[in-house]
C-alpha cells in the first residue's frame, strides 16, 4: 500500500488554525474559506503545485479533544505577513512514505486502524513530527504522509 517516498523542502508557507476535535465540521468550513482566500490571492499555481496539506498538531489521546489543533497549510514564498485571514511560518520538510486514500469517513478510519501494520509491514523507520493529509486538485482523494528518515 505504500505508493512512493517523497522529499517534501523546505519552504515558506501561509496557514490557518482551528482548535476542536478532529474530523469537525468546523475544519471542513475553514477548508472553504482557505480556498476561497487562495483563490482572492491568485495562489492556484502553488496550490496545483504543493496542494493543501492538512496538519493535526496534537495527539488526540494525550489532550483533550477540544484543543486539539489542526491547520491547512500552503506553500508560498510570497508574503502574507499582515493579512489578517491566515498565520505565516517556515515548514520544515523531510522525507515521506506517501499513502493515497479515497476521502470517505470509511476509507480515512481504515487508513488510521492499520496504520501500525502498514508502518511494520513497509519497515518505516518514523521520526518524530506529524503525520499530515495533502489535497490536491483531484476530489475525493487525499495522501497521508508519514515522516520517515
């Protein structure tokens, strides 16, 4: 089920934050209007290009749902420093194993239930930072990306 390893760089990128249970509808709005202001700003090529990467900040078994953190992020070297709508930072890359998913409640929970046998199956060696989900343009999939060194 491993489709590729990536190399995903270091860059410059724009954010926006929700704080509550993962999986709320409150993400899913905040996906809207993260598009929405991509699209104000004219960012389709670095969208086309890196796509949306969804960012879970916390692990939901040590703090309590309601603040957990998750962020869409994009990346960008252009500067957003003064809009009020979205965060700026520098992500750091890495190398990945890349898993794409149908983007169905079903699909993404089986994705979550056997990830320690796809991890031991794939022999991953995991470094410490999140595990993210990327969007790109193509509806109803989305990638996990598992850092790896």
């Amino acid at each position: 089920m491993n489709d590729k390893i990536e190399i995903v760089s270091n860059m410059k990128m724009v954010y926006m934050r929700n704080i509550g249970p993962y999986g709320n509808k409150e993400n899913v709005e905040m996906m809207k209007r993260f598009k929405k202001w991509i699209n104000q700003h004219q960012l389709n090529d670095e969208l086309k290009e890196f796509g949306i990467y969804g960012v879970p900040q916390d692990d939901p078994g040590k703090i309590p749902p309601e603040k957990c953190r998750y962020d869409l992020m994009l990346m960008t070297n252009r500067d957003f420093s003064k809009d009020q709508m979205v965060q700026t930072g520098h992500f750091e890359g890495g190398k990945y194993a890349v898993f794409t998913v149908t983007h169905t409640i079903e699909k993404v929970n089986l994705f979550w239930s056997q990830l320690p046998q796809m991890i031991q199956n794939n022999q991953l060696n995991m470094r410490q930072a999140s595990i993210m989900e990327r969007y790109r343009e193509e509806e109803g999939v989305c990638e996990f990306l598992l850092p790896i060194f």
